[in-house]
C-alpha cells in the first residue's frame, strides 16, 4: 500500500500532493487534481492542528475501485467541519474536503492520534 511518511513542516502539503498525483498516474487514474486538493488539505490540517510525523496512504476500496486517501497524525482532537462564513480568514478546508469528496470521515487511533480519511470520485 502506498505510504508516505512526512514531517511536520510547511513543505508537507506540497509534497502529499504530489505523491497523490504520482499513484494516480500508477495507477491510470486519470486527473488527479481533485485528490491532490483534497490531500493538500487533511495535510495541512494534520499540520496545524496535529502533531507529526504526518502519514499519507493512498489505496483502492476493495469494492467499488475508488481511491482513498488516509492522513494520520498524533495529535488527540478530531477534525470539525466549521460553519460556512463570508468573513473567516480560514477554516474552510474541511468543509471543502466535504465538498469535493465521495465521502469522509475521521477515527481515533488506540495510541493516540486520528486517520482523516476522504474517497475520491473518478
């Protein structure tokens, strides 16, 4: 399964999608700008509100196909969809996850820390 460990730093986001953009052109995917979208974000998430080193998986749902992106960090809160707001400065990237994604989610892990999780439509 694809994996890419990162540390917690401002080049994370970069990085995530283009490994994103990588397994996709692996695997025949087609455009993969959406999911790098949808990567970019949960990783800058993990990054201002988690705790490193940051994890990103991508696999394929065994049944129907899609990509699922997988980000994993230490940090013990889980992220919120913030209300829609035409005066936030931040704050929208979930609420665009939610958006753009097939569907999304988020589960603790035993130790510590969380998976954002978000399946991608083709």
């Amino acid at each position: 399964m694809p994996t890419l460990v990162l540390e917690a730093d401002e080049r994370a986001p970069g990085v995530a999608r283009r490994f994103v953009g990588e397994q996709f052109q692996q695997w025949d995917l087609g455009d993969a700008y959406t999911a790098q979208l949808i990567a970019s974000e949960l990783v800058t998430n993990a990054l201002l509100h988690g705790q490193g080193p940051i994890v990103v998986r991508v696999l394929r749902d065994e049944r129907d196909g899609m990509p699922v992106l997988e980000v994993w960090d230490g940090g013990d809160g889980l992220p919120v969809v913030r209300p829609e707001s035409d005066t936030a400065v931040n704050g929208r990237g979930l609420l665009m996850v939610a958006g753009l994604a097939e569907d999304w989610g988020t589960r603790p892990l035993l130790m510590k820390g969380k998976i954002t999780w978000a399946k991608c439509g083709l």
